[in-house]
C-alpha cells in the first residue's frame, strides 16, 4: 500500500478507499467576471443593505481594484482592512480580526471579500473562521503548536478575487499563516474554511509586475505537477467516517484531468505572461491553468516539494512560488521521479518535450532539463537556493530537520517515500539548479 498510516492503523482501517469527493467554492472566470461580483452575492442570498468587509492590502488599493469591486458593491456597506501582510503572521491576522470585532462585535460583518494574492485571501478565509467559529487562530493549528481543535462553521459568505495566477487559496481548503515564535508555517484545514465562491479575473492580474508572474506560476505549476505524481486516492486507507476523510485525499481522475489541462496551459502560456504582462490572452490561459492545478493538487494533495519549501520560506522570509521553483528539479523531477517513471514520462510529454525514442527513465530527465530552462528563460528565477536565500551546507541540516518534523501533513502524500537523509540531499542538489 505503501502509506504510512497502513502501519499505525487498527486492522479493520486497512481496506483501501474507495470513495473520492471533489469540493470547490462556485466559480465565476473570465474578463470583467469582476463587474458579476453583485449578482454573485445576490446568487448567494446577501441581502440589499447588508454590511460586508473588504480584506485586501495597501498595493491593490492603489491599483484601484479595490475601487473596481467597491463600485460592484453599490447596494451593499463594505468596510474595507487594507492591513495584510505578506505571509501573514499570527498576529497580522489577529489584527484583521480584531477590525471584525472592533467594528462589528462577536458576530462579525454579514459577507467577506478577499481580494488580492495568497496572503491576502488566506487572512480572509482565516478571518471568517475564526469570527464564525470563536477563539483565535492558534485554536485551530494542529496540536503541539495550536489546540488542534475543528472549525465546525462556515461562517457567513465569503467571496474570494485572487489578483494573481498561482496560489489556488481561492478554492483550497486550507489557510496558511506563520509562527513566528516558533520559525515555522502551519496550515488550518477544512471544508469549512473554504470560500462559497471564487471570482476570477484576468483583468484583475495584468498589473502584477513579471518576477512575481514568473515565481506565483511557478507555484501554479507545482500544484499541477505535484496533484499529478501524487498517490492515487484508492492507494489511501478507506476514510472510517466521511467527515474526517483528509482535505488531501490523492489523486483521482477528475484531478488528473486538470493536472493535465493546467500543466499544458502554464508551460505554454508563462514566458509570454512574464514578458508582456499586457497578454491578455495568456493572462487568461495562466489564470485558467493556476486554476486547474489547484483544483487538482490542492484536492489531491501537495507533495515533498511543497513540505520542503515551507520551512525555507519561514527562515528565510522567500516568497513561496520561487521557493518552489528552486526546490520542484530536485524534489518533484528528480528524487520522486523514482515512484513511477512511466507517470513522470507522461508528465513530460504535457510539458511539450519530445520523448521520441526515450525509455522513461530519459524522458523524465529531459523532464527536468526542460523545466529548468523554463525557468532560465524567465529571467527573473534565482538558479537554486544559494541564489534565493544564501542558504549553504551548513543551513541543509536544521531544513531536513524542520520539514521532517513539521511537515507530516504533506509527506504522507508523498508518492515515495522520505527521509531524513534524503531530504537533505534534495536540499544539496537544489541549491544550485544551474551554475
Ligand atoms: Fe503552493
């Protein structure tokens, strides 16, 4: 079976799973979705009148989109908190929710808005949680860093507008904060955090300067990859009650089909993304595949690559999406490679490499090679670890530790298996993906 839970089980646990479930807010895409954004509420039962918040930061109010949604909301109030901070804290969230109930009281506004990157969507999705269900945010992180305790409540609706194509957080299940007493990231996981409707807007993502077009889909990008490599869902242990199947369930062949979709969209569509941000067709077709990869690797799971780049990120303060990309040759391509090479010689063939006369195991490799010269041609993607963040030999040894210790959620996704050691030969061989 080849999952760690098979061990630990009780034997009436270890039949395979046989159920899958695909969850996801409703979606509205397209240019100018923006401008459905008062029908989208209407559709969801928010009443004339009533009073919303607005949760975006300083950049996108300047932008004017802001502006753009305030206009959409003419029939309703809407507060706006332009407070949130990149990688939210502990405390940057606490802070929004604090807003809530300086202004609103325990209950909180009737409808939330988040609009923005990652950062800004998981403080909105967080926010509401927490209003709805009480307490603060650490009740929810699983124990030993929080209480480990269940949101039970969704909370009242909640409409998500990313302003970027990679990170998914507007249909995924999961908030992502820091600890910052503790160095390390942790998620909060439901079906209750997610948002009722996810508005997605090209339009919305032409202003996003080209590093950060080329590091969010390098995101994107692994969500698609990692959602396609990961274990399939009937490799897992059968749920024993549907409520606590986990939010990551592997993959399924409804995932695999937008892992497919997206891995095509993003590898074709991203240099003319970073280079001519005014594209907006191939904005479009990048917002299309973050979307895709998300709906695949944030149902099926996220796997080693991403466990890796959270403890890099929290240390070094390193944007996720090119945390990703210093780390998805050497942990994704290369190290997983291994678990299924038929798979990753399809995955190659998605990404447009010609595999003619290849076996799998060349066809992965050229797998590698290609993805890395994407990255070259980018520009604006540092050659590995040392380049990122300075990180050397000394630094490999306490990464291996922290993603080994906190990251079980995701490596038990993992499609081969991992340890300690191996993890920092990946950490070794992704500080320099090119010289
Ligand atoms: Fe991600």
């Amino acid at each position: 079976m080849g999952y760690e839970r098979s061990i630990s089980a009780p034997e009436h646990a270890q039949t395979p799973e046989t159920v899958w479930k695909l969850e996801m807010p409703r979606i509205r895409f397209g240019r100018d979705a923006v401008e459905e954004l008062d029908f989208q509420f209407e559709d969801l039962g928010v009443e004339p009148g009533s009073h919303g918040l607005l949760v975006t930061d300083e950049t996108l109010l300047g932008l004017g989109h802001a502006e753009r949604v305030r206009e959409q909301l003419g029939e309703y109030e809407l507060d706006v908190y332009d407070g949130v901070e990149r990688e939210p804290s502990i405390a940057a969230i606490e802070d929004c929710i604090s807003f809530v109930r300086d202004e609103r009281g325990e209950a909180g506004y009737d409808f939330y808005v988040g609009l923005g990157g990652g950062s800004c969507i998981d403080t909105a999705k967080t926010t509401r949680a927490v209003i709805a269900n009480g307490g603060q945010p650490l009740d929810y992180v699983a124990e030993p860093t929080g209480k480990g305790e269940s949101i039970t409540e969704s909370g009242p609706p909640l409409v998500l507008m990313p302003t970027t194509a990679g990170t998914g957080a507007e249909i995924s299940p999961v908030a992502i904060l820091s600890v910052e007493e503790k160095g390390i990231k942790e998620g909060i996981s439901s079906d209750h955090i997610r948002a009722d409707a996810a508005v997605l807007d090209p339009t919305l993502t032409t202003t996003l300067p080209p590093e950060q077009t080329a590091k969010t889909a390098m995101d994107a990008l692994g969500h698609a990859i990692e959602g396609y490599t990961t274990h399939s869902y009937d490799s897992l242990l059968r749920a024993e009650d549907p409520a606590t199947r986990p939010v990551y369930a592997g993959r399924t062949p409804v995932t695999e089909m937008f892992s497919e979709k997206a891995i095509h969209l993003l590898s074709s569509n991203v240099r003319r993304a970073v280079h001519n941000g005014d594209d907006l067709e191939a904005r479009e077709n990048m917002l299309q595949g973050a979307l895709m990869g998300a709906i695949s690797g944030l149902t099926a799971g996220a796997t080693l690559c991403h466990a890796m780049a959270y403890p890099v990120g929290n240390r070094y303060h390193t944007y996720h999406g090119e945390t990703i990309a210093a780390l998805t040759p050497a942990s994704t391509l290369g190290y997983n490679a291994a678990s299924d090479p038929e798979r990753f010689a399809d995955l190659a063939q998605l990404f447009g490499v010609d595999t003619t006369g290849l076996n799998t195991r060349e066809a992965a490799d050229a797998l590698k090679e290609e993805y890395i010269q994407l990255q070259r041609d980018l520009n604006v993607i540092p050659s590995g670890l040392a380049e990122l963040a300075g990180i050397d030999e000394d630094d490999i040894g306490w990464l291996a530790t922290q993603t080994v210790e906190t990251q079980q959620r995701l490596l038990r996704c993992n499609p081969r298996p991992v340890t300690e050691a191996d993890v920092e030969g990946i950490f070794r061989e992704a500080l320099y993906n090119w010289e």
